[in-house]
C-alpha cells in the first residue's frame, strides 16, 4: 500500500526486452535507499513494481505486458520522469489516502490553466474510473493523491499548489499526455456492498 505522497522524481532509464515482456530501469532521483531490499515494492508513476535489483545509479523491476498494456509505462520514453514512492509503512502518517498501486486506467490530461498561485488540471478519463470518482473524494493521478474538485460525463479536474507541480512530474507533464488514474479504494468497497444489498432484496 502507499499514500499518494510522492517522495522522489525518477527517470526511466532503460528498457529490456525479456522473455516475452520487458526489465525497466529507472533512477532513484532524491529516494531514500540506503535500506531498500530484494522484492520491495515501489510505486512508479501509480504503478506497483517490485524490485529485482538494484545499484547506487538505480533499479530494476520486471513488467508484465499486461501491466505494459493497461498503464502508460507501455509508452513511457527513455529519460521521461516518473513519481516514485516507497511502500508505506505502518508507523508511517497517512498524509494522502490509501492507494493500492493498482491502475485502474490510463487517462489523459486535457488541460492545464493557472487558478491563483496553484494549477488547475482538468483530465479526460473513461466511464469506468468517472463512476467511481466525486467531489472532494480522491484520486490518485501517476500516483499523485489529489483531490477532486469537479468531475462531468468526460472527465474531472483538481487542483495542483506549487509544491505539488515543483516536486512531482507534474512540473514536466503537459496536455495530451498519458497519466495512470487509480480510483479511491473506499468506492470500490461500497459500491459493492450496495450491489451485494440489492442482490439480497
């Protein structure tokens, strides 16, 4: 699990085919891994990947195609920056919201425009993830947890402050680019159980 806290831009460093899928190498960046172990998990861009090794430049991880398929790590360019955090710990402060790093799908930013001294994003998603999505609920986008500020029938928007864009990937993401969208977990479960009610009645 992880909350949405981004600690650290990375790069995409490398991409390997193997056995049919691929080996992805990314930076470190600014992270903390001084402790870091074999089969950690690491959140890239809102996607969960597990370590399989690593050095003082970076580290590896193995990507399923269909991880390659669902998400934007299919298409990421050599050198394109990704938001990277590691797995929460239960001592940890939940500063964001629980994320799985399961993406749920790839949406895309549709337009940006300042709003005081803050952003306002406004990203196109498919009715899958817009069911699940409500003002003021949560989102994760690449990983980011943000807040919903209006959503409609083709997308939402949120809100980015400074410190958001000058430390997440943001700061190089523009229109048209591809994002990773997880819904909040607590919508899942609820939609559910009303499911699971209206099947009793």
């Amino acid at each position: 699990m992880f909350t949405g806290l981004i600690q650290s831009v990375g790069r995409l460093l490398a991409r390997e085919a193997r056995g049919g899928d691929q080996r992805l190498r990314f930076s470190w960046g600014s992270l903390a891994h001084d402790d870091i172990a074999l089969g950690e998990s690491i959140a890239v861009s809102g996607c969960c990947l597990t370590v399989v090794a690593w050095d003082d430049e970076g580290w590896d991880a193995d990507v399923s195609n269909e991880t390659l398929a669902l998400t934007k790590l299919g298409s990421l360019a050599i050198g394109a920056a990704v938001n990277l955090e590691r797995s929460l710990l239960p001592t940890d402060r939940l500063g964001g919201h629980l994320v799985s790093g399961h993406v749920d799908a790839v949406g895309r930013v549709e337009k940006v425009w300042d709003d005081g001294r803050s952003q306002r994003w406004r990203f196109g998603a498919p009715p899958s993830v817009l069911r699940y999505v409500a003002v003021k609920g949560s989102i994760a986008v690449d990983g980011t947890s943000l807040t919903v500020n209006a959503v409609d029938a083709g997308g939402f928007e949120v809100n980015l402050v400074p410190h958001t864009v000058a430390h997440t990937a943001f700061g190089e993401t523009k229109p048209g680019d591809p994002v990773n969208l997880e819904v909040d977990t607590v919508a899942r479960y609820v939609e559910r159980l009303l499911a699971a009610r209206e099947e009793q009645s």
